[in-house]
C-alpha cells in the first residue's frame, strides 16, 4: 500500500475537526452523570438491604446534566456536517470522526433517558448486551460468564477468598509506591502522571486525563497494586498519554463507548500477559457479567445483591457490585451495561491478537496503544501511521515493546482451538 502524502492544509483540517471534538465531548462524564450518592448507600444499609434503593426518574432530574442535551446534539451534528463537507463521504479518518460524533450523540441520549427504560436499551446500543453473540453461533457474553463461574468454582476457596494475598498497605503508601512506578515508567518519554488519594469515588482507584486517583479509605495488597499499574497505568494512562500526543489525531485522547469495549479488554489481557490478575480479580469480572444478565433478564437490584451476598460478599460490597450494574437506570429498570466490556473486550482482543499473528500482521498490535483506539479502526490506524497523520505510540507495556514472547504464545494458541477438549479430558481422566 503506498503511503498518501497530505499537505499542510489537509492535516490542518483534520486537526482542526479532531480538536472541535475533544472539545465538544469535554463536559460529557458519563460516571459522574449516572453516579447514586453516598447517602443512598447508607439508607439502604440502615433499612437492613431489605427495600430497594431510592432512586428513580426524580432522583436523576435533580441532577441535572453538565450540559445542555439540545446544543450537545447540535454540536455534533456541525462537526459531521463539517467532517463530510471538508474531507468527503469515504475519507478513512473522516469516518473514524464522524462514528465518534454519532457514538457521543447517543450518549446524549443515553444520559437524557436516566431513570427510564430507554437508558438501558441506548446502553446495549453502546456497549453490548450479555445476551450477544461474539460471532455468528457462538456462545454469548452470558454463556462466557457461566462458563468462567463453573470453572472458578473448581478452584481452591482460598485462592478466591482474598485479593490473592493479605491487604496491607494504606491509601498513602499505595499513592507513594504507585507513584515511583508511574515515573519510572512514563518520566522517559516526557511525561508526567501524578497520583492522589481521594474520598469521593467508589472504585479503589481510577484514572484521569494526567493522573490516578486512589480511594483513600481503601487498603491494598502487592498484587492490587500491581494490578492498578498495569490496567490503569500501562493501559488506561498510557493510551491517554499517547493519543495527547498525537500532532493531528488528537481525538485518540478521548475514547466514545466502542472504544471502552477495546480499552478494557486490552487491560484485561496486560492483566493476564504480565502474571498480574488472579482468580479472585476473574471472579470479580464474572460476577459482573452475571449481574448484568441477570438484570437483562427482570432481576432488581435486591435480587441481584442477593447474588452478590451469595458469592460470600459482605454488605457493602454486595452494594458496590450491584449498584454497578443499576447506575443510571432504576432499582427496577434495565441494567448499565458497561461492566461487559472488560470481558467482552478481552475475547475480541485475544482473538485479534491470534489472527493478527497467524496472517503475519504483527506490526499491527502496538497500534492498539496509539491512543483510545477502537479494534474496528485498526487497519485505518496502519494506514493513517504511513500517511504520518497518526504517531506510533511513545509508551508501549515491556510485553508490547517486546513481541516476541507474545507472538510465541499466540502461535501455539492457534494451534491449540483446533483441539477437542472434551477428548482432551477423556484422555487425562486419569491423569487428574
């Protein structure tokens, strides 16, 4: 394929364009927006988790958004106007653009509907239903998580009794030791991450634009923090990083919803490639698949808590888990469906990963890391690298800069789902 050289005008368009969008998606915060008080918690503990929550319709309309839906709408709307009339119809980067703008007007949607049926279904839109398929008669996202339930419930209870080893360690020194990582991971390519204890998020830890936010009240074990390194440090910060700097494309800082479907599960699969999940962390990804099918299926949020309770959870956590699965919608309505990317984005990315390796493509993975990148646009990404009107990625993961223990695991992969795994068990009954 030979590589189109554009002019300054063109990547100036396209700058300019990627910039409008960055930002006109900068007061969309789609957790902030969907989020239940603290106060909601705590009533519903103090009611013995026996009544639903109180939340509905009214409950969200006293938050209103940070933005006017009507002018975000129309927002979008000018720039895929623009992005058509300025690059044409079937420009590669132009349609990755314009997706984007189509994606973030149904978020629009989505977050007008809160506290109504329509939530849920805009969700599914944007994120997938556990009820999907992965291809054309295969198992569903569902059948994944029934699927990994029984085969952790195989496993020693105490490899899932805890986080995989004593927690220990304090809010400040997970900020301190995190921090160390941080800078010697990202100081050599000229950036800066600061990390931050916080009172006011649910999650143990989460990452921003430039920094990551731990939860101050929680306590840490060695592998949590390995975890938070790798998942919102080498992945989340990291693509951050590389997509705020990009000098055309800079709209792979921002990530619509299909991006959250290839972003979670690449960190799912950095998890596992660098020995840093567990299969406490797995039971933790299934019981979010379970709880968000469960929901698809009629459960309220006292039915789903009740699955949670008898997962061995206390209270609160039980909460937290539960109310991941209700956020934006009602004790009652729809399920949020974004907890499904996370493993719905790691089969697709393993699946990438093994096609990209058996047709020779291995170039390509690093492109995953360019910026908050979609698997879709990939190819695109390859050619818009040659058209130098997209950079590769400055920071890559060891496993990444390094692909030759990955290739090597992906070509025996290949190999071994051609193998009958019923027969196998045959075989090795007595064995095990």
């Amino acid at each position: 394929m030979t590589a189109v050289i554009h002019n300054d005008r063109y990547r100036q368009i396209v700058r300019e364009l990627s910039e409008r969008i960055v930002e006109a998606q900068r007061p969309i915060r789609i957790l902030d927006a969907i989020k239940w008080e603290a106060a909601v918690q705590e009533e519903f503990l103090r009611n013995g988790c026996k009544a639903q929550p109180a939340v509905d319709r009214d409950y969200y309309q006293g938050r209103p958004l940070a933005f006017d839906p009507a002018d975000k709408q129309q927002q979008f709307q000018a720039i895929e106007r623009d992005i058509a009339r300025l690059l044409g119809k079937y420009n590669d980067v132009g349609q990755i653009m314009a997706r984007m703008c189509t994606e973030y007007r149904r978020v629009v949607c989505m977050l007008e509907a809160r506290g109504t049926p329509e939530f849920s279904r805009i969700s599914a839109e944007l994120y997938g239903a556990a009820s999907d398929a992965f291809h054309a008669g295969d198992p569903t996202i569902a059948d994944l998580g029934e699927m990994m339930a029984q085969t952790l419930a195989n496993l020693d209870h105490s490899m899932l009794a805890q986080r995989g080893q004593d927690r220990h360690i304090t809010g400040e020194q997970a900020v301190a030791i995190l921090q160390e990582r941080f800078n010697t991971a990202f100081a050599p390519f000229g950036s800066k991450i600061t990390v931050k204890l916080s009172d006011g998020i649910l999650a143990d830890a989460a990452a921003g634009a430039d920094y990551l936010k731990i939860r101050k009240e929680a306590s840490f074990s060695e592998r949590d923090l390995r975890v938070i390194e790798v998942h919102e440090g080498w992945v989340h910060l990291g693509t951050m990083l590389n997509g705020k700097s990009q000098p055309v494309c800079t709209f792979l800082s921002k990530g619509p919803p299909s991006s959250t479907v290839t972003q979670e599960g690449l960190a799912i699969l950095m998890e596992i490639i660098a020995f840093a999940s567990y299969p406490a962390r797995l039971k933790r990804l299934t019981n979010r698949v379970v709880a968000v099918s469960l929901a698809e299926q009629g459960a309220n949020f006292l039915e789903v808590f009740q699955f949670f309770r008898e997962q061995g959870f206390d209270e609160r956590e039980s909460y937290a888990g539960t109310y991941r699965a209700f956020r934006g919608s009602t004790p009652t309505g729809g399920p949020f469906t974004k907890d499904l990317s996370y493993s719905k984005g790691f089969i697709q990315i393993y699946n990438y990963l093994r096609l990209a390796v058996r047709r020779g493509k291995v170039d390509r993975i690093p492109l995953l890391f360019c910026g908050k990148t979609t698997l879709e646009d990939v190819r695109t990404l390859a050619q818009l690298v040659e058209e130098g009107l997209v950079s590769a990625p400055r920071f890559l993961p060891p496993q990444v800069a390094d692909l030759n223990a990955l290739t090597a695991w992906m070509c025996y992969s290949n190999f071994f789902n051609r193998l009958n795994l019923q027969q196998i068990e045959a075989d090795y009954a007595k064995i095990l």
